[in-house]
C-alpha cells in the first residue's frame, strides 16, 4: 500500500496534533508533575515530523499509483484474509472453542496459499490439535475451550 | 562465586534445560527460512516465555536468538538468501564457498565462529558489566532519565536510510508508551472509556502485530512471486580443518571483540556488527581481493562479530536497563514483567540471576555446535517448507500467542492493529524497530522525567546539576542535536563557497 510521502506525513501530522490537542483536556493536580505535559511533546514532534516529511515530498503528492497486488485477486483475498481471521478468532473461539476455529482458519489459509483441500485439512486438525494441546496442557494457557478441548482434558 | 554456582543451580534445574533445547530447535528452524528475523522468532516464543520461570524465561530468548543469528546462514549458504539481516554482509562468501564444494570453510566455519563470538561476547559481559553497574550504582533518575533518552536517540540508528521517518517512528512507539493510566497521578490517558487500555498497550501484542503479523501481510502481497529454488547439495566435511581455523584467529578474536562493542552500543546491532566486522576483517586480509567471492577470512570476521553483537547488547540491558536491540527491548520487557527491574541493582539484588543469563550464553553457544551441524544436514529440507504450511502455522502462532498475554481477546485487536499499522508504515519505507525502542523507553522516560521534575521542584537547572547527569544531559543534548547543527553549516558553507570562488 504504496502512498506518496506528502499523504503519510500529512496523515501522520494530523494525528499527531489530535494527539497534541486530546492532551490539553487531562486534568492537571497542583505540582510539578503534568500528565499533559510528555503526550504534548509527543503529539508535537509527531506533528512536525510529519509536516515535514510532507513538505519534502508535496512534488509527489498526485504520483498516487496503486500497488500490484491489488489487480491479483488471490494476493486481495489473502491479505483480507489476515484480519478476518484475527477477528473470527476473537468473536468465535469463547463460543465455539480454539481448536475448531483454529482449524478452520488453517485449512483456509492453507488452501488459499494453494495446498490441496485434503492436504489443508490434514494441516488443519494437526496443527490446530497440536498447537492447542501445547498452549493448553504444556503451557498451561486456558485458551478458551470447546467440545474438542474437553475430548482432549 | 557463590553467586555464580546459585545461578549454575538455577541453570541446571529440568524445566531449564529442556527449555533450552525446545528454544534451539524454534530458533535454529525460524532462523533457517529466509524472511524470518531472529527477533521474530523471540517475537513469537515471548508469549511462551510469559508462562515459565524468570530464568526459564530468559534462557528462550538467549538460546533461541543466538541459534537463529546462525541459522541465517543456512540459507545464506544454500540459497544466496539470508536468513536473518546479520548475515547480509558475507553471504555472496557463503554461497560461492558452498558452490565450490567448500561446506566446512563456510557454514562449519560460520558455525564455529558463531559459537566462539557468542562465547567471547559473553566472556566481556561477565567482566565487563559487573564493573560498569559499580559506577552506575549511585546513579539517579536524573542519570536515567538522560540515559534513556541518550537511548531514544539511537532510533537514527535503527532508522534505515530515512531517519526523519525513524524519528516519527518513535513517536508512535513513545505514544503508545503513553496509553493507560499515568504512573504519578492515575489519570486515565487516551482510554477513550475502554478498561483493558487502563493498564496501557502490552509490548508483546505490539512485538507480535509489528514483527509476526505485518510479516504475514507482506507476504500475502508478494504471493506468486517467483522464489530461489535450493540448488545446491552438501558435499565436503560439515567442519572446517583445525589448520584453517587456525589461520582465522586474528579475524575471529577482531570480530569477537567489535561485535562486542557494537553490540553494547544501543540501537547498535547484530546487523551493524557484522557489516563493520567485515570491512574490518576486508581491511585486514591476506587475500582482500577474495572478499564478496568466497572468502572465508570474511565469514571467520563477521560471522564471530553477530553472535558477539548478541551477548554485548546484553551489558546497556543489564547495567542501565536501556536495551541495546530489539531482541533486548523484549529482554527488558520480559524482566519487568517478571518483577526483576534491570539497572546496577539487578547485580546486587539478582546476583544468582545476573550470573544465570552468563551460564546460559555460555551454555547455549556450546550447544550451538552440535544441534548446528545437525542444522546444516536439516537446512536443506527446512528451506523447503511451503509457504502454504508455514504461514498458515506462523498465524495461528500469533493468535495463540496474542491470546496467552493476558487470556483475554482484547489483546487480539491490539496485534491486529499494530499488525495493519505497520505494515502500510514498512510499506512506505517507515521503519519498524524506532516504534519499538519509543514503547519500551518511553515508560522509562517518562517515569524518570516525572520523579526528577518533582525532586527539582519544576527547575530544569537541577538536570544538569550533579556531575554524571550534567555530562550524559550535554551529550544527549549534542547527539540529538548535531545532525541539525551540522546541515546548517553545511548549508552556510555551500552559500559561502560559490560567493568566495566569485
């Protein structure tokens, strides 16, 4: 997701000052000790680093070209397919369990790099099993847990 | 010394030492597949780590991060590719050594210059840090507070070829420093009402989302391209002969100790230690000509330098408790994590533990040399792994480790969110490490900062005041500073210059 370096430093300009300005509003007790006083350095230096970093490519700003994984549908899918797996995994794993979902999530990824469906769920069930069995019985981590952890306890 | 046999006792207990051996083996296959940084493979074991011991802990990070820095010669060697940043700088040597049937003068002498510079490194640690948090132990936050920020200075450093997108790096990492509850009044900072952000932005989920996570989009995006295949067999002895190890000492102890010292400069890697080690060793050489076409006098150099780089970065961590890396952010992050502030203190409070980190350095660079050899046999299968079986397994070791942090999915959306956030930063040329050393420093800064502002009763005159804290005050003040100073003179000069020729 190539930007042209004016768009990045304005972007990053702006949330720098949000930042600078959000910290005006904290309380302040009587003392030395500001809590506004570091968050306002930040959004500052922020601010000016990404003014600057715009002002040294504002000739640039209209080179806006799209990156060519965007025109590959398979490259689309599997960079959409990282976030929608991060959240599947929040939303369903306390309701469903980690190994199921885990398994899903692998044999998908697996078949969407190019593995044969058999081979992908093969992928799947093992490493979903194992790697939870490892985090959960090794490790001691109570990743949250469904019918198949309870085969496994 | 009954320090030292308290922290061998520690070393030697079972959970230890199998937890030694797993870490190799993560270490040495991370390190081996080309894209996989060693401070990715720390990334993805800290979550683990959480769970064990302090020492356990520690012993991961040290056995797993010394494995991969070699491990990344494996497809060096093998493919021209290396595996981890560190072995950028002698892989052409590696490869043609490898190509004319010379294995043991490459990866055997790569391996035993590895575990030798690990050794030396941790050798200069033993002596050297104990002396250094002797001067220390007097220091205040005045000193720290400077220190650290003398250390956010080194962003320049691990900024890549931009530093002005290093600096706004920082600040990203010093804002995220910032999220949570403030540490002397218990305000509530850019919570926006959410509870989990109370306790501030966990450093592992960031490490995850910004090493593991970001890593995966990248190669999600370069899908299809065309990849190396591994040409090369293995033929030849995998060890080099005595006599040709012989013939590098000169190199070998040159490298051991500029990877030392360039490893306990912060920001200063194993990356730089190599490139340095190598122009050193290049300067050096009785065959200069050879260098970049299969030297060994090149890999000798810089491959002792790398592993030494590892275990100099640990003398900053321990004495001022200012990482030197990036593998060492996590270090501090995990000793804190684990109750054991580091600072001179950690050598009188934590003798037994001090000593245990040294025992492991040791331990796991002797042990280097036989599970590497087996890794040499194993490269070449390991290299080969598809994509589509490892990064599958790689995600589900994110979400795993992400979840383990705090057994809470929160942290999930933390991952993701550096995950996305870094990506589109490395994909614009905004480096990665700079926000890291702002999340770990930043706390320290600030915190040291606000105790010094209040003993100062708000006079910044009182910063400069006592003699240590006034001279590290100047010279953060001249290194922050230089680079301006001198574009000005510069600029001044070019005006003049033409003026004077008219």
């Amino acid at each position: 997701m190539r930007l042209p370096d004016f768009w990045t430093g304005l972007g990053f300009a702006a949330v720098g000052i949000a930042i600078a300005v959000y910290a005006q509003g904290f309380h302040v007790p009587a003392g030395a000790a500001s809590p506004r006083l570091l968050p306002t350095i930040i959004g500052s230096f922020m601010a000016l680093f990404g003014g600057l970093i715009a002002l040294r490519g504002w000739r640039e700003a209209g080179n806006v070209a799209l990156p060519g994984w965007l025109s590959s549908p398979r490259q689309v899918t599997l960079v959409v397919f990282l976030p929608v797996a991060v959240i599947a995994y929040g939303l369903l794993a306390p309701r469903l369990g980690s190994s199921l979902v885990t398994m899903v999530i692998l044999t998908l990824h697996g078949i969407l790099y190019g593995l044969r469906p058999l081979y992908a769920i093969v992928l799947g069930v093992c490493a979903g099993i194992a790697v939870s069995f490892l985090f959960i019985h090794v490790l001691g981590i109570p990743l949250p847990a469904g019918w198949i952890e309870e085969l496994l306890s | 010394m009954t320090a030292f046999f308290d922290g061998l006792t520690l070393v030697m207990q079972a959970d230890v030492l199998v937890t030694i051996l797993i870490s190799a083996a993560f270490g040495l296959f991370v390190g081996m597949v080309p894209g996989l940084s060693a401070t990715m493979a720390v990334a993805l074991l800290v979550p683990v780590a959480f769970t064990l011991s302090p020492v356990a802990a520690l012993a991961t990070i040290i056995t797993c991060s010394a494995m991969a820095m070699f491990a990344g010669d494996i497809p060096a060697a093998f493919l021209r590719i290396p595996g981890t940043p560190a072995s950028a700088a002698y892989t052409y040597d590696m490869n043609d050594l490898v190509r004319s049937g010379r294995l043991g003068d490459a990866l055997g002498m790569s391996l035993l210059c590895s575990a030798t510079g690990g050794i030396l490194g941790a050798v200069i640690l033993m002596f050297g840090a104990p002396l250094l948090a002797d001067f220390a132990i007097n220091f205040s936050s005045y000193e720290y507070f400077w220190l650290a920020l003398l250390g956010l200075s080194c962003a320049t450093l691990v900024a890549g070829d931009d530093a002005l997108k290093g600096w706004l790096s920082l600040t990203i990492g010093l804002f995220l420093s910032v999220i949570g509850l403030d540490f002397v009044t218990g305000i509530q900072r850019y919570t926006f009402g959410v509870t989990n952000l109370q306790a501030g932005i966990g450093f592992i989920s960031v490490m995850i989302g910004a090493f593991a996570l970001s890593e995966l989009f990248r190669k999600a995006t370069g899908f299809g391209e065309k990849q190396a295949e591994a040409r090369l067999g293995i033929s030849g002895a995998p060890l080099p002969r005595m006599r040709t190890l012989w013939d590098q000492r000169n190199h070998i102890a040159r490298g051991g100790v500029i990877g030392t010292l360039i490893g306990a400069l912060p920001g200063a890697g194993a990356d730089i230690a190599a490139w340095v080690a190598y122009a050193v060793s290049k300067r050096f050489a009785k065959e200069p000509e050879r260098f970049g076409r299969g030297s060994v006098e090149a890999v000798a150099g810089a491959a002792t330098a790398n592993n030494a780089a590892l275990s100099g970065s640990y003398v900053p961590t321990l004495v001022f408790g200012i990482p030197g890396d990036s593998i060492t952010a996590i270090v501090v992050g995990v000793l804190i994590l684990k109750g054991i502030q580091p600072g001179p203190l950690v050598f009188v409070n934590s003798a037994d533990m001090v000593n245990a980190i040294y025992i492991v350095f040791l331990l796991a660079n002797i042990l280097l040399v036989p599970l590497g050899i087996a890794a040499i046999y194993l490269g070449r299968t390991v290299i080969s792994i598809r994509d589509a079986i490892l990064y599958p397994v790689i995600l589900l070791l994110c979400l795993y480790g992400a979840y383990a942090v705090s057994n809470n999915t929160f942290e999930l959306w933390i991952v993701l969110a550096t995950g996305i956030l870094v990506w589109i930063m490395q994909e614009n040329n905004y480096p990665a490490a700079p926000l890291i050393l702002g999340l770990v420093l930043g706390q320290v800064v600030e915190q040291n900062f606000m105790s010094s502002l209040i003993k100062a009763d708000g006079n910044i005159i009182n910063f400069f005041n006592r003699p240590i804290a006034g001279v590290l005050g100047v010279l953060t003040l001249v290194v922050w500073f230089y680079p301006l100073m001198a574009g000005t003179i510069r600029r001044v000069r070019g005006t003049a210059g033409p003026t004077d020729q008219t």
